[in-house]
C-alpha cells in the first residue's frame, strides 16, 4: 500500500479529519488533504496558438453532479462516500466550506475519494459570506429542511448570466409545507413538523430546483411527484446515489419523478457520473484545432445534441469501450446553427465553446440561448480577436473567418472563460486570459491536460 500521511487542516478552515469506520481498511482511512486550488484573483492564463491536439485526456467527474451529492449527504447521520470526485475544483472547494459550517464532516483525498458526514447538523445557517461565491450552494436548503427541520440560507442574488431567482426551489418546499419568509436577504425556512409530499409542476424546467426538491422529498412525509422535472445526467446520477442511500424514487430522467418519502436515509458509495460539460469543451478544441483525442472515462450518450451537430460539421467521434476518440483532419468545419434547451438539447453550458469553434467554420452558423438572458458575454471579447459575430437579442450569428489573432481577453464566466482558452489555441500569436479564477472553479487541471496533448499553454 502507498504510504499513509496524516490528513492535515486545509486552508480557508475546512476541516478534515481521518476517517474511520470501526471495520474500514487502513486505505479507507488514508486520507489527505486534496491539492490546492492554485488561482487568485490576478492569475492570467498565456496561450500561444497554432497547434493540433493529439494524445488522451482524463475526464473528471462532473462538477454539477457532485456538488450535488455533497449536498445530499445532509439527509443521513451517516457517511456518503463519493469516488471520481473532481477534489482540485474551486466549487468544490467552496460546498466544503459551507458544509463544514454546517457541521458536516469532510475529508477528501487526492485521488478523487470524498467522505461526507453529517452526523449532527450543528448549524443551519449559510452565510452570505459563502454563499456569494457560488450559487450552488442554495441546494443546501432543501435537505437542510428535510433533516434538519430550519434552514436559513443567504439568497444567492444575481451572476453574470442574468437575475436567476430561486423562486421555484422556495414555492416547491412551501407546498411541502415549509414555512418560509425572506427577511435581510436570508431565506428563513421552518418545518418544525418536517416536511409532506406535494405534487409539484415546474411553470418553467430547473435543475436545481428539481435536485432541491428531489432531495428534500426522500424525508418528506408520503409521495412527491415532480413534474415537468429536469432530467439532466447529472440528476439521474443524483437521484441513483440518493436511492443507494435507501430513497425511493421512480422515473429519473424523465419529466416526471415520484419520490416516496422514508423516516431516514443511510451511508452509501457512489462514483460521479463523468462530466459531460468538460468532455464536449475538448471536443470543441479538437474541432478548432484538427487533431486526435481519445477522452478516457467518459460516454457519447449523454452528448447527442452535442455529436449530432459535430458530425453535421464534419468531425468524427466514437465511443470506443469507456472511451471516446475525437478527430477532425483536413477540411474546415462546416456552419450550423444551434439552439440552448434544457437535457435532452444543446446544452448552455456548451453555447461559449461551439460558438468559439463556429468562428472559423466554412460559411455561417446562428445560435439561439433559449435559458439565460445574458450568456453571450464572450462575444466581445471574440470579436477583438478577429471573429464576426453579431447579437441581435438571444440570437448570435456567426460568420466564419480564415483566422483569429491572439490579444489580451477578460474572462466573464467559467464557461466563457474557458471558450477563450480554446480561441486562443488556434489564434496567431499569443492570447492572454485574464481573471481565469472562473476556470478553476470548473475545469480540473486544464492547464495539464491541455498540455499533454500538445496545447503551448500557461499559467502566469
Ligand atoms: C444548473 O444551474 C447548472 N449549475 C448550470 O451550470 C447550468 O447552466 C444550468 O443548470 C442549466 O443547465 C449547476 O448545476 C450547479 P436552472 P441552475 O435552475 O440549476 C430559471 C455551469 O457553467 N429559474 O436549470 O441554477 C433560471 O433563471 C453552470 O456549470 C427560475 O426562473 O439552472 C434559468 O433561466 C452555470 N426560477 C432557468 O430557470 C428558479 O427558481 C434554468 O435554470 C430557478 C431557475
């Protein structure tokens, strides 16, 4: 066996304490603290462009699953387990912090294992402070409320893709019969007799508001139905951990989800679907810069709108085992257009990327943003690298050019932060990315995988 280290407190106070079950392995117990995220707020990322990606990439587990699990492990007084846990991520980072407020246990070990326990919930409050920095952290409320019977959680307010409200997460645990007010900016939430089922129909599909309320539902008292639900992968994925945690839920992935309330959940070990998002962000790059990648761990099936439209534009993917291999060679991609939907659609989180490799496509593409009212942020800065794009409401049209330049660009979001690393790659000259702290929030190790398959980049 490798050798044991000692788990040590990790900066920023978030605890990490050996764990142990009575009759756990030594390995079990070898847990240290995972790497520290690098970024501050004046890191750069320096990109020098012009060359194809050939080699393997590792996908991480996804960020927007296992946020998600973190959160879950609020509903047992006993240990959540998690494996291929994207440990390095800034967001990941950040639940931990709020959840070790909360009085959750948590120790991570480099190698993507997580334990969560949340044996006593000591505090029940989510700071502004905290949950500032990260939105996600919202979905605290409903297992909170579930286990705990009070919650007060800052409301995360407005992001750079717009006003994004939490009105659904709120009205949902109300009709469960959560009473709850927003006093100082706090969403002040009190089921003192626990929560009841409800049948819930979303006005409008939200993932998160469907994971709080799937959560919430495993304690509540009867059966929820949700419908017009998520169904996004990671859902599915949340949804299986929660039922190897001894929920009963029925119909993930599709529009409707019963969930039959239980008196309590226990400790289970679960593996992170792979993340989806990353996995089409290096498909983008390949198909900007031509070459032959072979993303290890990761699936096409849950990426159809995704490949359909790659292989209208002239790329070759296929899955091979639990691989999938990516390759464009000679020709330009060719223009489509596109339009953002919630799962089984495009993907918003995928619209940066596409665009950026739609700049230098043969003829023109049009991309529609159907969820967030302000996700073409990266326009500008695309266009001062020598793209034609122009934005009419929520639509872009994108004509291709023969070439983008390198220039100093600003990141505005992670997923707009990361369409300008793959810009860079094919620019000439040298691309400088400022405020990239966006990027480790939500991409692992980019800057290594990117390099081992050829990629001239850096961070400065
Ligand atoms: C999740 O955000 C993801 N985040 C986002 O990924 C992703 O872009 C989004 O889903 C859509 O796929 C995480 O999983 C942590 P929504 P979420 O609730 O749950 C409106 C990334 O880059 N809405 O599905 O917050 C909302 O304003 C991030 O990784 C309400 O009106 O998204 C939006 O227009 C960014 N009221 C739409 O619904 C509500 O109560 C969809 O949002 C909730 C949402």
């Amino acid at each position: 066996m490798s050798k044991t280290k000692k788990a040590e407190p990790l900066k920023n106070d978030i605890r990490v304490e050996e764990w142990a079950e009575p009759n756990e392995t030594a390995q079990t117990i070898e847990l240290v603290q995972a790497p520290e995220v690098k970024s501050s707020g004046l890191d750069k990322m320096r990109v020098r462009g012009g060359n194809a990606l050939n080699g393997e990439i590792r996908i991480s587990g996804a960020k927007n699953a296992a946020l998600k699990h973190m959160c879950a492990a609020i509903l047992s007084d006993q240990p959540l387990q998690l494996q291929n846990m994207p440990v390095g991520l800034g967001d990941v980072r950040t639940l931990a912090q709020v959840l070790s407020h909360l009085g959750v246990r948590i120790a991570m070990r480099s190698d993507g294992v997580a334990v969560l326990h949340a044996r006593e919930i000591t505090n029940s409050v989510a700071p502004y402070d905290l949950v500032r920095k990260m939105r996600a952290s919202v979905l605290v409320l409903g297992p909170l409320l579930a286990r705990h019977g009070h919650a007060e959680v800052s409301l995360p307010g407005g992001c750079a893709l717009g006003t994004r409200p939490v009105d659904l997460h709120i009205n949902g645990l109300r009709a469960m019969g959560a009473e709850i007010e927003i006093e100082n900016g706090y969403i002040k939430a009190e089921a003192s007799n626990g929560l009841h089922s409800a049948e819930i129909m979303f006005p409008k599909v939200s993932v998160g508001a469907t994971e709080n309320l799937m959560m919430a539902a495993t304690l509540a008292k009867g059966t929820t139905v949700l419908s017009n639900a998520a169904r996004e992968p990671e859902i599915v994925d949340q949804g299986e951990a929660l039922i190897k945690m001894g929920a009963r839920i029925d119909g993930l992935g599709t529009p409707e989800i019963k969930i039959e309330g239980v008196a309590s959940l226990h400790g289970a070990t679960h593996s992170v679907v792979p993340d989806r998002i990353e996995t089409g962000t290096y498909m983008c790059a390949v198909g900007l810069t031509g070459g032959e990648v072979r993303l290890k761990n990761t699936r096409t099936d849950f990426l159809s709108a995704l490949i359909g439209l790659l292989h209208e534009a002239g790329m070759d993917i296929k899955q091979d085992g639990a691989d999938v291999v990516v390759k464009r060679n000679g020709a330009k991609i060719r223009g489509v257009d596109l339009m953002t939907e919630p799962y089984p659609g495009f993907p918003t989180d995928l619209q940066a990327q596409f665009m950026t490799m739609l700049t230098l496509c043969d003829g023109a593409g049009m991309i529609n943003e159907t969820i967030f009212e302000n996700r073409f942020m990266h326009v500008p800065e695309l266009n001062r690298m020598g793209a034609d794009i122009r934005v009419q409401g929520n639509a872009a049209i994108i004509r291709g050019v023969d070439k983008l330049e390198g220039a100093e660009v600003m990141a505005t979001d992670l997923r707009a932060s990361v369409a300008l690393i793959l810009a860079g790659l094919v620019a000439e000259g040298e691309t400088t990315v400022n405020r990239i702290y966006h990027l480790d929030r939500g991409y692992e190790n980019i800057v290594e995988k990117l390099t081992s398959v050829g990629a001239d980049i850096e961070r400065i």
